[in-house]
C-alpha cells in the first residue's frame, strides 16, 4: 500500500529526465479526481542512461496514443 493524491491537478516538468518505472511509479500515485500533466523535451536530457527512446515522458507518451 501507497500513499495517493486525490483531488489534485499535478504537473510534472522536466518529466524527460525520469526513468520509466519512475513515471509509472508517480502515475500510480495520482488519486481519485486528480490530473496529471507530465512536461518536457526528449531532445534534451540530461541523464546519462536514458535518450529519446527510453525516457519515462516518452515511454508515457507511447501507452497514451495506444
């Protein structure tokens, strides 16, 4: 069991710079009656091990138009 925000409206910027389960992990969190917005640039990246394939905003991007 986890803590979740209900109510809420949440942005997320720089999201380009978060893993994919790090993603998933904030969007599971996210409550009854709430939205999420998640911000960036996957051409501009900043963690080493991730790039423009892998990154958690795009990785979201992907689930969202499926």
């Amino acid at each position: 069991m986890g803590r979740t925000i209900p109510k809420q409206f949440i942005i997320i910027d720089e999201a380009q710079n978060l893993t994919k389960h790090e993603v998933n992990t904030i969007v599971w969190r996210v409550g009854e009656g709430s939205k999420i917005v998640l911000v960036g640039d996957p051409e501009q990246i900043d963690n080493p091990y991730l790039h423009s394939c892998n990154n958690g905003l795009t990785c979201d991007h992907e689930k969202v138009r499926l």
